[in-house]
C-alpha cells in the first residue's frame, strides 16, 4: 500500500488596510473618479471588501458610484488587453 502525501495549503496573509473614506472624512462620489480608480482592477472589475479595506456602508456606496461613474463614461466598464 502507497504512502499519502500530506499537503499543508498556506494561507496567503494580507495586511489590514485602513478605509480610506473614514480616514480622510469623505464619501465615496461618482465625480471623483480618479479615487475610484484605485478601487478597481486593471480589467475594470471592482475590488471586494477584503482587498479595498473598506467598511461594509462604504464599499456598498463605491460600487453605487462606480456603477453611476460607469453609466456616465467616467471611467471605463471594462478594459481589454492588447
């Protein structure tokens, strides 16, 4: 009878970051869409709670203004690689 192998998966620890909107004492708004740009991908895709380091009220109100952002050709839906 073979031997199994025990493989240990690790875990990838990420630092905790600060929630840039409390910090500096703003809300997130559609026309500053610079700062949203720092909350998504380079595919365009927006960053989950855990990587952004936002509150839950303050991610729900950036993806509503990425999406208004989006609706009014701000910033991208998405960008395709070349």
């Amino acid at each position: 009878m073979a031997k199994k192998k025990i493989i240990k998966k690790r875990r990838i620890v990420q630092e905790v970051l600060e929630d840039y909107y409390a910090k500096n004492n703003k809300k997130p708004d559609f026309m500053d869409y610079e700062t949203l740009l720092r909350f998504t991908s380079d595919r365009g895709k927006i960053h989950p709670k855990s990587r952004s380091g936002l509150s839950a009220k303050n991610q729900r109100r950036l993806s509503t203004e990425i999406k208004r952002a989006r609706f009014l050709a701000l910033i991208p839906f998405l960008v395709r690689p070349e």
